[in-house]
C-alpha cells in the first residue's frame, strides 16, 4: 500500500508529522500529499493537512473474500450469542439483546425471515430473547479468520442497527453495540477485529460513549470494499444498487487524472489503474 504523495530535499523540516486518516494513524517526513478538498485536487505539505482534507491510498489488489466458506446461520449465530447468561429457576442458557426496543421485535423476525435464518426474538422479563432454532453451537469471537470477521460485522449491523442510506445508495453501516458488566471484554475483541481489517486495508471506526453504567460502543464505515460485500449478503432485503463512497471516489480519481496528466506524470496514472483507490479523511 502507498500514499499517493511527492517527496522532495527541499521539504524537509527536521520533524516527523503523525496524521489520523480514519484510524490509521501515518507518520512522515513532511512531503506532498495529493488531497481531494472541496472536489478539486490540491497539492498539501504534510504540515498543513487539516482535518476533512481526504487523501488517495493505493493498494494492490481488492479484498479476496471466498464467498463459498461462509455460513450464513453461523455468522448470525455468532452476533447472536454475544449475550448470554443462566436462569437459576429454570436451569437453562439464553442469549439475550440488552436495551433492544420491544416494538422492534416482530420486525427484526421478518427481517430474518427474509435472509432465510431460523431465528427468532421474544420480549420477556430477562430483556428481548434470541433464539436460534437449528444450532446452539457456539463460535468464539477470537477464533475468527478475516472473512469470517467480516460475516461477524454484518451480523451485528443486521442486529445492532443499521445500513445508512438513501433510495438504493448506501452511505454507511452504524453498529450501536450496548455493553456492561461482563460483557465490556467484548469491546477487546471489537478492537482486534478492526486492527485485523487495517491489516488489509479495510477501515472500520470505532467510538464509546460512557453514561453512568452503561457503554454505548460504536462501529461506523463507509469503506467501499465492505459496503459491496454487506449490500450484496442484503439483497434478499433490500437492493443497494450504488455504493456512495464509491461513486465519490471514482468522481476523485478521474480529477486526480486530469491533474496529474497536465503535471506530465503519466506513471502516476499508470499506477492508479493498477491499485485499489480509496479516499481517506484525516481525522
């Protein structure tokens, strides 16, 4: 992977500068970025990027992800089975949904009803139930591989709560994940997996909001490449035909062309065609 920046002698500053572009955090020398603001293309010294600026990342190749290996039922199962805990009255197991609005209950069912999962939610005294009616296997968060990482996300999102967008075009996926007590090791887990994701180049932000007891964490992203493979694991839901940050990218990356053709940087171009292009936001 590569930042799409110019170095020069003459640049140097004697000082490193550490910038945060969605989570990642980048150090360098002062150099040239070639920043997508306010829909031009501007060259910005590493020293005067500011926050919103958007930079161009390069990597080789898309995500590979085998679509075959995954199992629907277990990815579900396992966003499922976060919440647990055992009734001493009855003697028994149950997962649960913690602070799950009872009025969403019979709409969460039919959502699962139309990704063909066996599963089914119940309001009762112990919070919302969850019960999955095929398996009660259950898969540990920390022995998950990348793609199965990723099948885990898109349960929590189809959980814990949504796909940002409008008409066909999504924007976003917003996890809002409740944790408490026991439960907060979890959050260690989520970390993990984000780290796992930047390892190839996925981006996923993750954010707490702390009131009294409870922990609200949050899981956003906009990345494009996990935007495509949720959309189309939702399409027995719903058809997102467009992915937003794509088509802004691409509206980037055909000004960044022109740009860089009038420089006479005709490598550059060439490089372009041959990476994965995303936009990242300086944070």
């Amino acid at each position: 992977m590569v930042f799409l920046v110019k170095q020069d002698e003459k640049l140097y500053t004697g000082k490193t500068y550490r910038h945060n572009f969605q989570w990642y955090n980048f150090d360098e020398e002062n150099c040239i970025f070639y920043v997508w603001h306010k829909k031009e293309i501007k060259l910005i010294e590493s020293k005067n990027l500011w926050s919103t600026m958007n930079v161009f990342f390069l990597k080789d190749g898309k995500l590979e992800v085998n679509e075959l290996t995954y199992d629907i039922k277990s990815w579900i199962l396992t966003a499922c089975q976060i919440f647990n805990a055992f009734d001493e009255e009855n003697w028994w197991f149950y997962n649960f949904l913690p602070y799950f609005p009872t009025k969403a209950v019979e709409e969460k069912n039919e959502l699962f009803k139309k990704l063909w999962l066996n599963i089914e939610l119940s309001n009762s005294t112990k919070w919302v139930l969850i019960k999955n009616k095929e398996s009660e296997n259950k898969i540990n968060i920390e022995d998950l591989e990348i793609e199965w990482e990723i099948w885990f996300l898109f349960g929590l999102t189809v959980l814990y709560w949504k796909f940002e967008n409008k008409w066909e075009k999504l924007s976003a996926i917003k996890i809002q994940l409740p944790l408490f007590g026991q439960f907060l090791a979890i959050w260690d887990e989520i970390r993990n997996i984000q780290k796992n994701l930047q390892d190839e180049w996925v981006f996923i932000q993750i954010s707490e909001n702390i009131q009294w007891d409870k922990h609200t964490y949050e899981i956003t992203s906009n990345d494009y490449e996990l935007l495509e493979i949720f959309a189309k694991l939702y399409l027995p839901v719903e058809n997102f035909s467009q992915i937003t940050k794509r088509e802004l990218t691409q509206e980037a990356i055909e000004a960044l062309k022109v740009f860089v053709e009038k420089e006479g940087e005709n490598e550059i171009i060439n490089k372009i065609n041959s990476s994965c292009v995303k936009l990242l936001q300086k944070i």
